[in-house]
C-alpha cells in the first residue's frame, strides 16, 4: 500500500513513533514521512531527530513541507490547522 | 546587523510573532528567518503560515531546517532539545 510509510503523529509518547519509524526502515523502506498536526508537530520534530541521530544509520531528512488544513468542526465551524511532513530516507 | 531579520518563538501569544515577521518585511527586509525550540516549534509552523496566507503577499517558504541542540541546565545536566528554522521570502 501506498500508505504504509506514513507515520502519524498523535499525542502518545515520543518514542512510541520513534519505534514506528524504525520498525518502517527496519521492514525495507528506503523512505518514511513522519506527518502531524497542531500541537503535535514539536513531537514529530522530536521523532525525526531522535531516528536519525540514535536509531537509523546514515538516515537524513530529504525534505520537510509546512501546510494548512481546513477543519470542519461537529457544529459545521471550521479551523484552520496547521501541519508538517517529514521526509526521512536512509 | 545580520540578526535583525531573524524571529524567535516564544510564548506569547501567536500573533505577536506574526506581527513581529510582517515588521521584518515592511522594513525592507526580502528574507526572514523564525527560529524556536522545543514546544514553540508548533508555534513557529502556525507564524509561518499565517504570514505567508494571510499578511505578505507573495511569500514562500523558502527552506526548513531542523536540528537538536543541547541546552545545560543549572545543575550541570544536559537535555536534548529539537529546535527548526523557517527561511520565508517575499
């Protein structure tokens, strides 16, 4: 699936997606995107940096790219959040 | 000075650095730089964003770059802090 190497960052502990990041590389990825939203892009900030300097030999992050999403609340509001992703290969 | 087109995020509200990045343009300045550590970095994303959608027409998001820093505290001890830059270009 197109979809596997895409971590999603959500609010359980850092190395919970540090571990998912490297069980991706460890299973023959040559690529994974780590991508978040809000308050958890300083978390996927965090896993990107702790995989390349303490996990994956020779992994570099290619590419990073800041976005907005438009979010529509249960009561029809909408917000705007934004969002990173990031490109890691090794 | 080299520094004066470079913006930390701190934590004041939003849209203080926002403000603070529109100056740096208003100025006569083509480049500024939003630099923030740890939590903040969530913050500086949301600043980008917002200057670029919403205040300075015409402006990119030139480069990122990511990295780990380590802080001392006042015991001696040392932590690891992921810190990002964001070069944005009008």
């Amino acid at each position: 699936m197109a979809d596997d190497n895409i971590v999603y960052i959500g609010r359980k502990p850092t190395m919970n997606y540090v571990l998912a990041v490297v069980t991706q590389f460890n299973a023959g990825s040559d690529d994974v995107i780590i991508k978040a939203r809000g308050r958890s892009i300083s978390r996927a900030v965090d896993v990107a940096e702790i995989v390349k300097n303490r996990f994956v030999q020779g992994a570099k992050i290619t590419d990073i790219q800041i976005s907005t999403e438009q979010l529509t609340g249960e009561e029809g509001r909408t917000a705007n959040v934004s969002s990173i992703e990031i490109f890691i290969s090794k």
